[in-house]
C-alpha cells in the first residue's frame, strides 16, 4: 500500500468547540483548504457524527502524538491556559520524553520532544 496523506477526523458531538480549543489553546496551525488542521505533513480535521454523544469513554485506545522541539515550554503554555495534563514529561528508554493532555472531549494527545 502506499499512503499519498495522513488525515486523522476527530468526531465530537460539539465539534465548534473543539475546533476552538485546538486552534486558540493548543495552536495547531488551520488550513482551509482542507478545513483541519495542519501538524506535520498531515491533518486532524474535527467534524460531527451521528454515532458520537459525550465524553469519550476510552481516551487511551488512541494516542495523537505531536512532536515538538521545546516540550518545557509548550507544556508550560497549556497548563497556563488550563489545559489538564495526565503525564508530565515522562522519560521514554528510546530518547523521547512525553507529557499527555486531555481534550475537552477527553481525548488524549501526547506532546513527545525526541532527542535519542
């Protein structure tokens, strides 16, 4: 198989919110044409589904991952921001260190700085 693209959709049953909360808290950098987000060289576009109501039940069984270069400090500006954090930069055996944050629908998204 080869893969031309990455798009990671995000269902939420209040998906404006969201939105803001990745765009004006977290940073994450819109591109209209896609109508999502770019991270990388791929995208998390956040929509509504009808199979989706509340909180989610079992955040860990996916894990965004965002790598960054200064994790002390982007973890800094979302705590400041009150953004709650579940792993405070946690030290990996293969050089990354990672803090994990909860969105407002309760997913997780992991901040990973990899220096091996």
């Amino acid at each position: 198989m080869k893969v031309d693209s990455l798009v990671i959709q995000i269902s939420s049953h209040r998906p404006l919110e969201l939105k803001a909360f990745y765009s004006d808290v977290v940073g994450l950098e819109i591109d209209e044409n896609v109508g999502g987000f770019k991270v990388g060289s791929g995208f998390i576009v956040i929509d509504s589904h009808d199979d989706v109501s509340g909180p989610n039940d079992q955040p860990a069984r996916f894990l965004v991952n965002l790598f960054v270069d200064d994790i002390a400090s982007e973890q800094a500006r979302l705590v400041a921001a009150g953004v709650p954090m579940i792993r405070d930069r946690g030290k990996e055996f293969w050089g990354a260190t990672i803090s994990t944050f909860i969105d407002p629908d309760g997913n997780y998204f992991q901040l990973i700085e990899f220096r091996p």
